[in-house]
C-alpha cells in the first residue's frame, strides 16, 4: 500500500467556540450527534470538538476533496483504545474509494487553544500530489508564460463560442 495522501489543519479553539456560540446549528452540520457528545452523554469540550472538525479539514485536504463536502460523510469515531479514526460515509465514501484509498490515519492533538490533526490516507490508487520530476514552473511574463496563457485564452474563447453557436442552434431548432 503506498500513500495517496497527507493533509494538516490546525484549529483555533478560542473562535471555534465563538463561531458555535454565535451560530449553534453550525455544530449541527459540522459534526454528527456522536461527535458531539461523550460517551457519558454531556457535550464534549470545545477543544474536542474543534479537533474534530479540524480533522475533517485535514481529511479533506488529504483526499483534495472540494472545500464544502457533506461534513455528516466523514465522522470522528474513537477505537476502544481511544484513538480516533474516521467512519465515511456516502458521497465522501464513494470519492475516497474514487482514490484508491484504503486506510485513513489520524493524529489529533491540542494544546494552548490551538488543535493540530493529520491524516494520512494509504491505497491502491496513484498519490494524489504532482510527481517530484515536475518541470519547473514558468516565470510570470515571460515570453514561454505569455504564449502559453495566449495559447489558453484563445482556447477558451473557442470553447466559448462552440458553446454559444450550440445554444443558438438549440433556440432556432425549439423555435421551429
């Protein structure tokens, strides 16, 4: 199994409350029932619960998922050991699969109001980071930079019109 993905968030647990307190469904959509409370029941601490929803920024970084992803997908669950792991769920499930993922490793850590989570997603699939053997980016203005973003806009501009000469052949033949 090779590694597809690492991701790190840290969390400000001071406005992380602040957020929750000014807006309580938030908590609702960012973290499940079982990620809010304790296994005694009482609500869990705002560091645990911004460590949780740190580690889902972390996830999502890893995966290089879209920036807003169904937050109920992806739930913070404790092994009997108490180490945390992820249950996937749905759409979140179904993109990590996508992948190649295989196993999902998580770190959480706080301290000082700050939480710091990794994730390590391990898989089949090929990493999701660019090659090392990359070739160097072009430097912005010059002459290989400019022709090359020549290059782009003159193909987005055919884009651009193929689509409109399609919409217009569309009006004309629903106006038939």
């Amino acid at each position: 199994m090779a590694i597809i993905g690492t991701g790190v968030d840290i969390a400000d647990v001071p406005r992380f409350a602040e957020h929750i307190e000014r807006v309580p469904e938030l908590l609702d959509r960012l973290l499940t029932p079982a990620e809010q409370l304790k296994k005694n029941g009482k609500r869990r601490s705002a560091e645990s619960l911004a460590a949780r929803f740190s580690a889902k920024e972390a996830l999502v970084k890893a995966l290089q998922l879209p920036q807003i992803i169904p937050w109920q997908e992806a739930e913070v669950v404790s092994a009997f050991s108490g180490a945390p792991s992820f249950r996937l769920t749905g759409w979140v499930l179904e993109h990590f699969r996508q992948k190649g993922g295989e196993t999902v490793h998580l770190s959480i850590t706080h301290d000082a109001g700050r939480t710091v989570t990794f994730v390590v997603v391990e898989g089949s699939g090929p990493a999701l980071a660019p090659p090392v053997d990359q070739p160097a980016p072009l430097l912005p203005g010059s002459p290989e930079a400019l022709a090359q973003l020549e290059e782009f806009r003159t193909w987005a501009r055919a884009k651009r019109e193929a689509r409109r000469a399609e919409r217009e052949a569309a009006r004309r033949r629903s106006g038939d």
